[in-house]
C-alpha cells in the first residue's frame, strides 16, 4: 500500500513537474499549476505525514485554496504540541 501511493505521488509529480510554479506560505513549500480550464495546488505536509491537493476555477481561488489549508495544518500542529506539553 505504501509502495503504491509513492508511486502514486511520483506520477502527480511528473505531471506538474514541467509547469507548476513553486511558492511558499508561513515556511510550507507548495506548488500550483493550470491545465485547460482549472487550477490546481498540492503541498506536502510539513511533517511529512501526507499531503492535500485541491482543484478550482482560477489561480487566484488555488492560491486561497492552498493558504488556509497550510494554516489550518500549522493550527493543528500548534494545538497538538500545547496539550503534549501541558500533558508532560
């Protein structure tokens, strides 16, 4: 299963490999690219533990898309380390 979906998310990265454009948000490296009509954006958990991909409309809509995904990850993450350590 494992095996698969590197070969999976090899494939994804194939596709875009020739016209995404690379940007960053809050320190999370992500990509964002358009075929035909749509726009799509895939970033790769910070903590390597998985990742999101999202289709839209317009790039405008990807870039929105992929910014509150990013914070909602790092607000998570936050929250996880606070009750790790008031547990401790």
């Amino acid at each position: 299963m494992e095996a698969e979906r590197r070969i999976r998310f090899a494939e994804v990265k194939a596709v875009i490999a020739g016209s995404c454009n690379r940007k960053r948000h809050l320190g999370v490296d992500f990509v964002i690219w358009s075929r035909e009509s749509a726009w799509f954006w895939l970033l790769i958990h910070p903590r390597g533990k998985g990742g999101m991909i999202g289709a839209t409309t317009n790039e405008v809509r990807a870039m929105r898309e992929v910014c509150l995904s990013i914070e909602a990850i790092l607000a998570v993450s936050v929250t996880r380390s606070s009750q790790e350590t008031a547990i401790n």
